[in-house]
C-alpha cells in the first residue's frame, strides 16, 4: 500500500493534520506498518503539490489540517478500483536470501529455512493470539490486516516445507574452478614442464 493512498483514504472521512494522519493511519492498520512522521508530512507536501490535497489555516494550536481534494478523490477512487498487480509489489527477500545461500559456499541452507521457519510460526502463533485478542466490531480493519498476515505466515511455512523437500532432493552441481587469466595458465604450464 502507497502512503499516499493511504493519507488520502484517511483524509477522505474529514479534515486531519500530520500527527492525527499518522495515528489514524497506524490504528486503521494495526500498527503492522508504523509511519515516521517526517514520512507523513513528505507525502503530504507531495499530495499538496499535485492538487490532491489542500492545506487548511492553522487551527488555534498551531496545526495545520489538510483536506482532500476533488482530484484527490478521483485518484483515491481509482486507486480502489485498481487491482495490486504482483510486480508492483516489493522484492520477496527470502525468497532471494534463499537462492543466493545456494550457491553460496559455506552456507547452511537447511538451517536457513530451518531458522526462517521458527521464525515465521512464532508470528503466526502471535498473529493468530492478536486476532482473538479483541472482537469489537471496530476492529474489524485490524482483525482483516490480521488475517492476510496470518495467511501469508501460513503460506511461507508451507513454502518452506517445499524448499526443505527440494534440497533433499537437490544434487548440487560440482563447483567449477574460475578461468584463470590465459598468462597465469601459460605460466603454469611453463613450470610444470621445467
């Protein structure tokens, strides 16, 4: 999820300067994505300068509100509208510290998945105490960020399994040395015949 979106879906139920934006934000996510404030006041100088949103005058405390505007409200829409496609999504790490303990030497890799394994269903299991923590139907939106993570810690012990079976069954190739620069390998035959 864009920061930007998500400032603009907060703002689309009212009126709301930078540090009630980030509170809003992070209760309407159940802190699983906590906000740098200097995150927040960034995106709505950017929000500002596209006409997405407009500053307000400064309320009696100093603090200065912002509202959403009509074209924020279009971009907002289609962005609802707007199914997340695979590649916009950010790198999977593991999966790529995964590849790269393969063919890397030295490296333990069941003991990665092993590791990464443990991890993953301490989450789970606290992920899944957090959701029946609390059934107040407002906290719905935190139940449903809840769940997806749930299902994603669910899904990568399922992967893990997959790529615990895959290395007993992997064969790794023999390494192969590195080419040598020519010279050196003239050299050496060189010697080896003297």
């Amino acid at each position: 999820m864009s920061i930007r979106h998500g400032l603009l879906a907060l703002l689309e139920r009212g009126q709301m300067y930078g540090y009630q934006l980030r509170a809003a934000f992070e209760e309407s996510t159940g802190s699983t994505w906590p906000l740098n404030i200097g995150q927040v006041y960034t995106t709505l100088a950017r929000l500002e300068r596209d006409g997405l949103v407009r500053p307000l005058p400064e309320n009696e405390s100093g603090q200065r509100p912002y509202e959403i505007t009509d074209a924020g409200r279009a971009d907002l829409t289609l962005w609802f509208a707007t199914p997340i496609s695979r590649a916009d999504r950010p790198r999977d790490e593991l999966s790529i510290k995964l590849a790269l303990a393969l063919t890397t030497p030295g490296v333990d890799v069941r003991a990665v998945v092993q590791t990464q394994r443990s991890a993953t269903m301490r989450a789970l299991q606290e992920f899944t105490r957090l959701k029946y923590a609390s059934d107040k139907p407002e906290d719905l939106p935190w139940r449903l960020v809840l769940d997806a993570m749930i299902f994603q810690a669910e899904a990568e012990v399922r992967w893990l399994d997959h790529c615990e079976t895959s290395l007993v069954r992997h064969r790794p190739a023999p390494v192969r040395p590195t080419t040598a620069h020519p010279e050196a390998v003239d050299r050496a035959g060189d010697e080896a015949r003297r």
